[in-house]
C-alpha cells in the first residue's frame, strides 16, 4: 500500500531548519529594545510641569484681570471699662463766701491785707481805734473789782448776822452785774481787731485807712473760700429716670473741666441734689464739690461737667467714624478674613474719650471693622484695609455738649 503523505525533501527541511534562529533572533532584538520604566516618569513629571505652569500663567492673567481691593482703613474692636455719663454745663461757686462786717463803731486805723491775696482763718484784716473801747474796758473791770470788794465785805457782816439779806443779796447782783460788764467791754475791745473768719481769698476792699465804719455799714470786705469748689450745673426732667437709677451707687462722680482745656479735668463727689423739678425750666439742681488747690476754678466761672453715673465693664469700643447710618439704622462694615467686607447692623451706646463709641450689639471684640472709605463700598467687596490712626489732638475737644444725653442714644 502507497502512503499518499508527501514527504518533504532534505532541502526544505534545511531551510526551515535554517530560518528558525533567524526568528529568534529578531524577537530577542525587539525584546531588547523596549522603552525603560524611568523614561515614562520622566515624561509624566515633564507633563505635569508643563500644565503647572501653563495653569500659573493663566491665573497670574485672571488675577491680573480682577479688579485691586478698594483701599480703607480699618480698626479692630477693643474692649474697655468705661463710664456711664451725662455731659452738662455748669458755673463754679465758692465753697464759704463771708462778708467782713464791723461790729463796733470807730475809725479804721490800720489795714493788715493785700487785696486779692489768701489769707488763713484768724489773720488779722482791719484795726479799728481800740482806745475808747479799751477805756471802757477798763472802768468795766475797776467797778467789777469795786463789787467784789463790797460783796466780800457784806458776807463777813452776813457772817455775823448784822446786815438784812436784801443788802446781801444787792451785794451779789451787783458784783455779777459789773462782771458781765467788764466782759462785754472785753468782747467790743476785741471787735475792734478785725480777724479772717475762714481761709480763703479777699476781694477788694470797701474801705480804707481813716473811714468811720460802723455795724450799719456796708461790708469792709467779702472773703471767698476757693479750695474745695462748688460745681453748679442742672439735670434735664427727661433724664432723672436714668439718675435715679444709679444715684447713691459707689461710682456717682462730677468731674469738672474748662471748654478749652487748659486744666486737667478734676473728679469731684456729688455734694447735693435738689428734692423737685424747676417748674420753669424743667430741670433739677445738683452740686457737686471738687478740689481746687492751686485756684484753677473761680467763682461762677462757666465750666464743662460730666455727671458721671457709673462704670460700664469690658465694653466693646470702635472709632466712631465706623458707625454709618442708613434708612434700616445704624451700621458697620466688617472685614472678614479674606478681605471682603461684610455690613453688620449695630446698636450703638455713648460715646468716649479719644474718638470711640460703645457698641452695645453687632460687633464682637477682636472683629476688624472699616473706619473710612465706606461710601465705594457694598456688602463682599474686596479691600485692601490699612490701620486706622487714631486721632489724639486732645480729648476734651471730643466732648460735645448734648451729643451723649443717654447712654443708648446714638447722634
């Protein structure tokens, strides 16, 4: 039997033999020339540069392209104690006012005093000729001795039961009657050496060496006491609820100054408040007493008082150019952390020394609000706040009269 099976040839066999390594050959070369790991990092970090820096440039462009911040100054709220207070005008008015009168009639022979000039209580002022009342005086004692004498004289012969006792008992009222005699002389003596009642400050004299004086003439001079001082001023109607409150409290004060402000504002105590409403004015009077050792205040000089109620504790302050008004009240712009501004409706209190205002309500301590350049901005608009100065030209032309009448007032 034929097998039909070709049967390949020695020559085909060889070169099929022959061509198999040359294909091993290729697949090994190809093998060998694959692209290594690191060059694919190498790529990525390449790739991941370059869209970094094309995402940088776009946005240095869009941020180049955005409006700049508005440019404010801004202030952070503080807290602080600070007072309770009604600002009032008033008139000083001395603490002892005493018109030197003679008490005895003569002429005035020796003035002891500078016009104008302080004098201690007890020093001596005016002499009047003392000569008559020291004649007075004088005949006053020698009938004074003559009584005793005779009533001495009237007890031995009492003693012996031999005078009635209506002689003795004459003897004794006149010894007493020339006693006070010689006494009185002794107190006109005395008036004739015109001594200060008081310390204080003599005004101008009314007399001079050589004028007759007399107890029905007018006053020789008036002397003022200066130190402490009175502080006269007034409290409204409207406002006696709010006084009322805290008066009799531990922290009622009446500090006094001067509208220019040359002197120090000086604390004083409250020394009097009045019991009833003027019906004219609608107003209560109040005194209250200061110390004025160096004569800073004088007699009904107008002065600036600040009736001081009590202490408000860790009150939150803000420069009052901060608090704007609107049609809704009173309010503030906040910045925020970054730098857009949020408005924050506020209620405002009294304001205080050195440009500040109390902020009952809306605003936190610590929280940055704008002070000026308020009119470009709106609620989220970007700033670029620079700190506020505070203004420091002198505090006592910050206090204006009647801007403060309430504590929860806002003007």
């Amino acid at each position: 039997m034929k097998l039909n099976t070709p049967v390949s040839s020695p020559k085909t066999l060889d070169r099929r033999t022959s061509q198999r390594p040359q294909f091993q050959m290729k697949r090994t070369r190809t093998a060998n020339q694959r692209v290594p790991k690191w060059a694919y990092l190498l790529f990525i970090i390449l790739a991941a540069f370059v869209c970094y820096r094309i995402f940088q440039h776009r946005a240095s462009e869009v941020k180049a392209a955005q409006p700049p911040g508005r440019p404010v100054t801004a202030a952070k709220a503080i807290t602080k104690d600070v007072p309770i207070y009604l600002d009032e005008i008033g008139t000083c008015a001395a603490y002892e006012t005493v018109q030197v009168q003679a008490q005895v009639s003569g002429k005035i022979i020796e003035r002891l005093f500078q016009d104008g000039s302080d004098v201690k209580k007890e020093d001596p002022l005016f002499t009047i000729d003392p000569r008559p009342y020291q004649a007075a005086l004088d005949q006053a004692k020698a009938q004074a001795a003559l009584d005793q004498v005779t009533l001495k004289r009237q007890e031995d012969l009492r003693a012996r039961k031999v005078i009635a006792q209506q002689d003795y008992d004459t003897a004794v009222a006149n010894a007493q009657k020339s006693q006070a005699a010689a006494e009185a002389a002794q107190v006109n003596l005395d008036y004739c050496y015109i001594k200060s009642p008081i310390n204080g400050r003599v005004g101008l004299r009314n007399v001079d060496v050589g004028n007759l004086v007399g107890p029905s003439t007018p006053p020789l001079v008036t002397i003022q006491g200066l130190d402490p001082i009175y502080t006269d001023f007034t409290v409204a109607e409207n406002d006696l609820p709010l006084v009322r409150k805290y008066l009799g409290g531990p922290n009622v004060k009446v500090e006094t100054y001067l509208a220019d402000g040359s002197i120090t504002p000086r604390m004083g105590d409250l020394y009097f408040i009045d019991n009833a409403v003027q019906p004219g004015s609608g107003t209560v009077k109040v005194r209250g007493v200061t110390a004025n050792a160096d004569r800073a205040l004088w007699p009904s000089e107008f002065v600036l008082v600040r009736f001081i109620l009590d202490t408000l504790k860790n009150a939150t302050l803000v420069p009052s150019q901060a608090v704007q008004v609107s049609q809704s009240g009173p309010f503030v712009f906040v910045v925020k952390p970054d730098n857009t501004v949020e408005l924050r409706a506020v209620k405002p209190g009294q304001r205080q020394d050195g440009d500040l205002v109390v902020i009952e309500s809306g605003v936190k301590p610590g929280e940055t609000v704008v002070v000026t350049g308020q009119l470009a901005l709106s609620p989220g608009a970007k700033v670029a706040p620079q700190p506020y100065a505070a203004e420091t030209s002198g505090t006592l032309q910050s206090r204006q009269i009647g801007t403060s009448k309430s504590p929860t007032s806002y003007e």
